[in-house]
C-alpha cells in the first residue's frame, strides 16, 4: 500500500494560540527536516552533525562577537524555522551552537565566574506576532548547554526597547545603527546581575548594529559584557576560529 499522507502543516505562526497548535503539531506529526527538508523529523543527523561540529570564530566588523557558523545552508534554514516557524524543538541544537560561539568568545575565561546570557530583545511587536520571543528561548537553551559542561550560567532579559525602531530588514549599516541608537536600555535588575558577567546572545549578527547598541545600554547601566555570541554570521563577516568542534 501506498504511504499516507501526512496533513498539510502551517507555514507560519502567527500569535500565542497558532504558535501552541504548531508546537503540538510538531509532536504529533513528524515534520521534513528543517534544515534539509528529508523527511527524518524536525531535524535529520546530518544536519543535527552540522551544528555539532561548528567551529565558532570572531566577526570582522566585531571582533568581540563570534559565531558560531555562517548564515547560509542548513543553519540560515533552522534559524528561520525556529524564529519564523515556531519550531521550538530546535532551540536545543541551536542553543549548544550559541554555547559553543559563547566558551569561543570567551576563551580561557569562561570558567572565571559566573555567566549572564543576556539575549538582544526582540521588538514587542514581533514577539506578539511570532507568540514567542526565539532570541530568548536560545540564550536559555545555551545557558543549559553550558551548565552540562560544568559552567555556571543562566540567561535573563535585562534589555528592553524604550521606543519603537523601524525594521532593520534591508536598511545599510548606517541606517541600522541610526534606527537602533539609544533605543535600548536595561531593566531593574534587583539581585540578578549580582556578582554576574554579561555576555550577549542573539540569534544572527548582520552589521552589528542591534549588538552594539545592546553592549551600550549594558555598559550605561554599569554592565559591560565580556564579550557577545551569536548562532550565526551573515556574508563574509566570520572568520573561522579554533574553538570547540
């Protein structure tokens, strides 16, 4: 007999309700693989192996913020299936690539204390639209990722935004930082940052626009990040390292 067919899953999430009915949907109907398109479940070996073995490396335009990979292939398809698609199950691999480019951008001081992974915040508009916040639920997946491996880490979001921005998609460098500057500030933070070390996550660095307005609100508010990381770098901005992997 011929294989049944499996029921035509959404292309996109939009709001909390869909975004629950794709994440049951990812259980109870195995997906192609969101980096491949095999039909192997959400995410194949193969492509799973693509994150395990990346080798983070600093990014040209900021030498303190490495990544993990580059934008392209595999990675840039599980990127926006997680952001864009709802499909929460790949936060944990890429959040072991996001550890990875954080121990990378640390080096030898990684174990020295205690880490904060501080993601760079999504507008409010885009986290209502999307019904949930990816940056976020990464850091938080890194910061498990590195706890196995003996760190002490955690993730909060101590950014907000204090106005609206425009979409960054398709301004040039300039028009990003433009857009971006003075747009984020920190959070009360009460006991949390104690005592912590601040490192920046996100999920992609483009120009570094979002990056460096996020270090200059931290550093503002007395809490200079140590260094930033991210999954993945867009064009050439990645320079291949020799971290882990």
């Amino acid at each position: 007999m011929p294989p049944t067919s499996a029921p035509p899953r959404p292309q996109s999430v939009h709001g909390p309700f869909a975004h629950a009915l794709a994440g049951l949907l990812d259980v109870l109907v195995p997906a192609p693989c969101a980096g491949c398109g095999a039909d192997r479940g959400q995410l194949c070996r193969n492509c799973r192996h693509v994150l395990a073995i990346a080798r983070p490396g600093p990014c040209a335009a900021l030498p303190w913020t490495h990544a993990a990979a580059p934008y392209d292939g595999p990675v840039r398809r599980m990127l926006l299936a997680h952001k864009e698609r709802g499909a929460l199950r790949l936060a944990g691999p890429l959040g072991e690539a996001l550890a990875l480019a954080v121990r990378s951008a640390l080096g030898p001081r990684a174990g020295q204390g205690p880490l904060l992974l501080v993601p760079v915040p999504s507008a409010r508009a885009a986290v209502r639209a999307r019904g949930h916040d990816p940056t976020l639920r990464l850091a938080g997946a890194a910061a498990r990722a590195l706890r196995r491996e003996g760190l002490d880490a955690r993730a909060a979001p101590l950014l907000r935004h204090t106005r609206p921005v425009a979409d960054q998609a398709g301004l040039p460098a300039a028009e990003r930082r433009r857009n971006l500057h003075g747009a984020l500030t920190v959070r009360p933070l009460g006991r949390r940052a104690a005592g912590l070390r601040p490192v920046l996550v996100d999920d992609l660095v483009t120009t570094g626009a979002s990056l460096a307005e996020a270090a200059r609100a931290l550093s503002a508010a007395g809490l200079p990040p140590r260094a930033a990381a991210t999954v993945a770098a867009a064009g050439a901005d990645r320079h291949p390292g020799n971290g882990p992997g």
